[in-house]
C-alpha cells in the first residue's frame, strides 16, 4: 500500500483523500497550518489552486525531492474566467516540473469534480482519471493507487499532455461556473 500526502484539505483535497482511503492506503491530509509538519508520502498531491503552488514549492522543495507529485492544478483566470494563465504552448505542471526537477511530476485529477471523485462515477459511468507526464513508472504507481479506490484512469501521454488537460478542465471549470453543468457532473470517458 501506498503513503499519500495530501496538500491541501478543500473540496479537491478531501475528495482525492478519500479515493486514496477507498483503497486502504496511508493518507496525510495537510492544511495551511501544518506547514511544518513534515510529509510521510511517497505521493504527494498538490490539492491547491495554482497560485497558492509557489509558495508550496519555496516551503517544501526539497523534502519533494524523489517523490511522485500530483499536480491536481487548473491554472485558471479566476477573476475573468476567461484564460489560462501559462504561456499557450506550457502548463502549471510543466512550470512545477521546472521549479521541482528531483520530483516525478504527474498531472491528474484536474478533469474532475470533487463531487464525481466522491461518488465513483459520473453520470452512468466510473469516474475516470485522466494521467499525464514523464515517468511511466510514476504514472502506472499513481495509476494503481486510484485503481484500488474504485476509479478508472487512462494515460494521456507526456508530460507535454498537460496542457490539453488543463484546457478540459478549464472548459469543464466554465461550463460549470455558467451554470451550464453541474459541479457534481462534468466529463465522462466511455471506452
């Protein structure tokens, strides 16, 4: 079983956690207040909004070093909710790839809602998590531990795919904050 350290104990963070539980794993969920506690996970998740990463990197940068760090970001625009705010040919992944080059960056979670994480499934069908990055072993760990919590997950490729994740999300992100969908729905994979 694996050790997961959360960052992070909003919906997002809480949700992941519980997914992890699901499949009898060791989970640490660690909020704004236990910055100096340290992080037992071999996997460890970014629960946070992008902005808040920075400061995440600067605090605990090298006690990241050789982890698998699941960046769960959607660089959104929130005041204008109209952008992403990476350069168009990047990602928030590949930023936090840069900042943290000892880690074993993997983008996942960010496709889906709190909501369709807790329950298992969107609509008729299991949830699905969507993977991306560099290190295949890092993505078939991570992979295995969603597994085991009752999701699907299906990998995207590279770490390069990031980006066309983190336009779904954002798409998803808008269509649910114009009331157009659901915050407890969203996108759906069917093989």
């Amino acid at each position: 079983m694996a050790r997961i350290s959360i960052i992070g104990t909003g919906n997002m963070g809480q949700a992941i956690a519980g997914v992890f539980a699901k499949g009898g794993h060791t989970v640490q969920l660690l909020g704004q207040g236990d910055a100096a506690t340290a992080i037992d996970g071999d996997i460890v998740v970014l629960a946070v909004p992008y902005g808040a990463v920075t400061s995440i990197v600067e605090q605990r940068g090298e006690s990241l070093a050789g982890k698998i760090v699941v960046d769960i970001t959607n660089p959104v625009n929130f005041e204008t909710f109209d952008s992403l705010v990476v350069p168009a040919d990047g990602s928030a992944t590949a930023e936090i790839a840069k900042a943290l080059p000892q880690s074993r960056l993997v983008k996942a979670f960010n496709t889906t809602f709190a909501g369709t994480l807790a329950a298992g499934t969107v609509g008729p069908n299991t949830t699905t998590v969507l993977l991306a990055g560099d290190d295949a072993d890092a993505k078939s760990e991570l992979a295995g531990a969603i597994a085991s919590g009752g999701l699907k997950t299906i990998d995207a490729g590279g770490l390069a795919r990031a980006r066309e994740l983190e336009a779904l999300g954002f798409l998803q992100i808008t269509l649910a904050a114009g009331e157009k969908i659901s915050w407890t729905g969203g996108f759906g994979v069917v093989a």
